[in-house]
C-alpha cells in the first residue's frame, strides 16, 4: 500500500500532530507499506529527504499572509497532489485546515481516496478554527468530498456532525504511543541523580501557550508549595509564553521550585524521573504528552475537557479536575504527591491503560483496516 500523508509540518519541526504523523509513518512503514509525506518548505531544510524510509517532500510553499498564503498555499500542494499522483494509493491528511481543502477539492480529478484527521478540540481546536476564518464556504465545499474523516477523541467526534458533517463519514481512532520506547525506568534514582532532580518532583511537559493554561498551574503550585518544602515543578517545553510565565514565577517567589526546563529533544528521561504528570489544559484532542507520562507509569493530574476523559478515569488511573480552577488543581496535587501507595497503584493503572488500548501497534491496525476499506470501496462516501 502507498501512503501519501499531507501535514503542514513534520520532523524535525515537532508538535503533538507531527509527532503523531512520525510514529504512524514509521509504523505503516515498519509493515511494510511505502509513506510519502507532502509538507511545508522552510529554508533550513532540503526540499526532499528520506527520514526512518520515509520520502520527506517539502513542497508547500505559502507566501506572506491572508488571503495570499491560503491561495500559495493551496495551488503549491495542488500541483503536488497532480503531479505526484501515480505514486500513492490514498490521501491521508493530517489537519483538517487548507490541506484538507485542496485533497477534497481534487478527490474527483485524483481518483484516490481521501482521509482527514481533526487534530484537536474545544475553542483552540480544528472545527473552532473552521468556524471562524475567512471564506468558511470554501472549506465546507472540501470537506464534503471527502471520503473519512478521523476524529480522536468524542468530543471532536460532536463537534463535527455540529458543524455539519456526515456521521457515517466520521471514525473514531484515538492517538497512540510508543509504548516500548515511553515505559517506567529501572533505573530512575541514577536519572534523578544526572537530571539534579530530588524530593517530591511533577511535570509538564508541552507547549508553553494560552492553550495549556500554565498560569493556573503556577498559581496552584504557590499552594502546593507552601505545603510542601520538597516540592519542585518542572517545565519542559518552550512556547510564546515563556517569557510570561518566568516573570509570575518571581512574582510568586517559586524561582526555586519552578524549573523551566526548556524545548528538549528527548523528554523520556524527565518523565521517567518524575513523580507526577499534571496537565492543566484548557483544550485537547488527545494529549501526546498524556499518553507518554501514562506510558511511563506516571500517576497523572489532567483537566476534565477533551481527550482527557477517555484516557482517565478519575481515582483509578488518574485524577480530573475542572478546567481554571486552581484551588481543585492544587488539592489533587497535593493528595497525589502525598499517598504514594496510592499514586503507584494509579501508575500502573494508566501504563495497563496504554497497553491495552492506545499502543501504537494497535493504532496501526485500525488505520490500516480503514485506509483497506477506502480502497477497496466498501467506506464509499456521498459526494
């Protein structure tokens, strides 16, 4: 089978979707399957190389902004879609945005079937994005010659037949995990010990943006850390608002047991020398992050919005508080860091969760069935 996935970025520029799109890619090739990937151009970077056997091809080229970009942005990855079309099978896009827009447009004249995947949701997410932007009229008319689009979570699964869309054209898939790669360390005092980590130790790891509603975090931690004098925060990320979120860290005198960790190639060691995940989101799809701190064992504290309610269920492998509430955020902090029996039994819960259920084998397996079905004919949709 020939995989021609179409995302806006890809690695090395990495964000919870590219990430997504590496680890499927490498999957689909791993059994066998040939994946082309059709993405931005950025000066940096060559125009074609091959990543773990994946063909990159960095042929979208926006220009400026507006009107202009989405117009750029659309006839480059048109042409490639044209000129390219004798080399894959089906489309597999990975936003539901301009992408989506050109696949759709051109889903008579290709020939190959059409799969979309919505990337996130809530007011920060992809159907939120198609509500407000300029020239709403001609994303719908894409959208509607699409053949799937994949929703990973129920709530984007709602948001979409809200906006319009078929409900026999909507599939559920959920994100997965590298659950060999992201599991418990046995040797973690060692990690704590080369990190500079002791005492009771939680982690973000993430974007540091609006999104993530990290000043919420940072003034529950002021309550978790009057309580606790071995408490320390760790940041791993960077983002817009690092700058921000570094002035209320002084402002709230948690310089010590704040540590902005900052953007690392590899967070694996952090999260396996942590105690606790905590992900204070005030939208998701279905956190990356989240399902990497389960992976490793990690009791978690995440926001009841999105793709969090699937992952976690609330006392049993995790905790859920509301949204911007940091005085609920704090006190389930506060009980997680100080019941480790309890915390460990959590743990190990959510690494079960992971096994069973959003393992990146498994993943595979329900795309593969799906992009079947699509070629095959018999998830034939109404153009």
């Amino acid at each position: 089978m020939r995989i021609l996935m179409v995302t806006t970025y890809f690695h090395p520029i990495v964000g919870g979707m590219e990430r997504q799109a590496l680890a499927l890619a490498k999957a689909l090739n791993h059994a066998g399957h040939t994946v082309t990937v059709a993405t931005c151009r950025f000066p940096q970077l060559g125009p074609r190389e091959v990543i773990d056997g994946i063909q990159v091809h960095r042929v979208i080229r926006p220009r400026a902004r507006g009107v202009l970009y989405a117009a750029s942005y659309l006839s480059s990855l048109s042409a490639f879609l044209v000129r390219w079309r004798r080399h894959y099978d089906l489309i597999h896009v990975h936003l539901l945005y301009l992408d989506a827009v050109a696949a759709g447009l051109l889903r008579a004249r290709l020939g190959k079937p059409v799969l979309v995947k919505a990337a996130c949701g809530g007011a920060f997410g992809d159907v939120a994005r198609l509500s407000r932007v300029p020239g709403r009229w001609l994303f719908r008319a894409g959208l509607r010659h699409v053949d799937r689009i994949v929703a990973i979570s129920r709530q984007i699964r709602e948001e979409l037949v809200g906006y319009g869309l078929p409900s026999a054209r909507i599939m559920h898939i959920p994100n997965g995990v590298d659950a060999e790669r992201f599991r418990p360390s046995s040797a973690r005092e060692p990690l704590r010990q080369r990190l500079g980590l002791r005492g009771n130790v939680a982690i973000f790891a993430g974007r540091l943006d609006p999104q993530k509603s990290l000043p919420v975090l940072i003034d529950a931690w002021t309550i978790v850390a009057s309580r606790l004098s071995d408490a320390t925060l760790l940041l791993v990320g960077g983002g817009d608002q690092t700058e921000e979120l570094k002035r209320l860290v002084q402002q709230r005198n948690l310089s010590a047991r704040v540590l902005f960790c900052a953007e690392q190639p590899d967070v694996l060691p952090y999260l396996q020398a942590a105690d606790l995940f905590v992900l204070p989101s005030l939208a998701e799809g279905m956190s990356n992050a989240l399902l990497e701190a389960m992976a490793c064992g990690l009791p978690c504290v995440a926001t009841r919005i999105g793709g969090n309610l699937e992952l976690i269920r609330d006392g049993d492998n995790g905790r859920l508080v509301e949204p911007n509430d940091p005085s609920l955020l704090a006190e389930a902090l506060l009980e997680m860091l100080g019941d480790g029996e309890g915390s460990h039994r959590m743990g190990l819960a959510a690494r079960q969760t992971v096994e069973e259920r959003y393992a990146m084998p498994r993943i595979t397996e329900q795309y593969l069935h799906l992009y079947r079905e699509l070629l095959n004919g018999t998830a034939g949709a109404t153009r």
